[in-house]
C-alpha cells in the first residue's frame, strides 16, 4: 500500500466546528416559515448534503429562497458561533512541516470556506480548496476530490480524505482514496463506524502517525 503523502479535508465539523452554526441557521429559516415543525434532531441530516440537496427536501419549489435565508442569516452570525477544534492549528502545522499535500474538498460555497479558513489562521496550511463553485457534482461523486489530486498532482492511492459525515467518506470510496472518519461528528462515533472507514480519528492529531505509516 502506497503512502499517505495527501490529505483531503471536509471542513464543516471536521476542522471547524460550525456545528452551532449550521443547526441555529436551518432552525431560523424553518421556525420562521414551518413553525414548531423542525427539532433539532430533524435538522440533523441537513448536515453534510448541500443546501439544495436539504432544501429540496423541505419544499422545492421554495428551496432558491430558503436558501437565501438561510446565508443571509448565517453570513450575519458566522464569525460569533464557529471555533476550530482542539488541536486542528497544531496538527496542521506539524503535518505541513512533514511535507504532506493538504486540500480542503467541501459542500460549502467558495467564499464562506476561505471566510472560515481565515478567520481560524488556516489558509496558509493548504495547497487549494475545492468548494461548491468548483464542480458540478458534489460529494459524495468523485469530481470535488479527483479535481483536488488533479491540482495536488496526486493519485487516488496516495491520498486519505478526512470528514465527519456520509458523504465524505462515500466520496473518498466513490474516488478509491482512503477514508478517515472523526469521532467528534455530530452524529456520533458509531454513526462514523457503521460507514466504515479505513480509520476513525479520536483526536485529530490521530493522522501524525498514521500518515508515518504507524498503526494508530
């Protein structure tokens, strides 16, 4: 088995936690519109599909204007709700001193990503981001992560994708990478296992040793 010498990162509840901030946006849209029709655990897969795919799902023929509703009320709070995980500055650094290739592959648009990034200090650590704008099929389809090796000049059997839902580790399979689930998911520690992936991260300082080829 080759190295890991690439590492694909979810952003949302995998390096950032915008937990908070994603669930008190879809609960303002909806309470608004659907009141006392949405609870928090209803909200709960939303998490990971795009706007759209969720949306569409509340009422498509509203789902353009949910949407809108939803930024607008989540650019206003952004910045006050996320916060990074623990270790994610530390263990990004130590891997780009190691030399590893670093992208952030998300469901989010372009923009909103770097917001996160920059506000976290994070954007140096990565080669290049692969948001929404970039592709025409988002995860869990290959192209955001085969378009992410294309620019890192890598290959699927040299690359871990890293993430915190079903669609980051159906994507990383659909694209024959290796896959890393968080434990700190939302949706919990066995959620991340019954999706198997070749590894489950405690902490993510967890992929020192194991992009050192060590057993973790």
């Amino acid at each position: 088995m080759a190295n890991i010498t690439t590492l694909l990162f979810d952003f949302d509840g995998t390096l950032l936690d915008t937990n908070e901030l994603i669930i008190q946006s879809f609960e303002q849209v909806l309470n608004s519109r659907y009141p006392g029709q949405y609870t928090r655990e209803d909200i709960l897969p939303f998490m990971g599909p795009t706007l759209k795919e969720s949306f569409d799902t509340v009422d498509a023929d509203l789902s353009d204007v949910l949407i809108q509703e939803y930024r607008t009320w989540n650019l206003a709070n952004h910045d006050q709700l996320v916060k990074e995980f623990d270790g994610v500055s530390e263990t990004l650094q130590r891997l780009k001193e190691n030399g590893m290739k670093m992208a952030i592959v998300s469901t989010k648009r372009n923009n909103m990503v770097m917001r996160g990034l920059q506000l976290m200090g994070l954007e140096d650590f990565f080669d290049t981001v692969i948001g929404l704008d970039d592709v025409q099929r988002p995860k869990p389809d290959p192209e955001p992560l085969l378009l992410a090796l294309e620019r890192l000049g890598s290959k699927p059997e040299e690359a871990l994708m890293i993430g915190d839902n079903t669609h980051d580790i159906g994507g990383g399979k659909n694209a024959g990478v290796r896959t890393a689930g968080v434990a700190w998911s939302l949706k919990g520690e066995a959620f991340i296992r019954s999706l198997a992936p070749d590894y489950v991260l405690q902490h993510i300082s967890d992929l020192l040793p194991i992009t050192q080829g060590e057993k973790v």
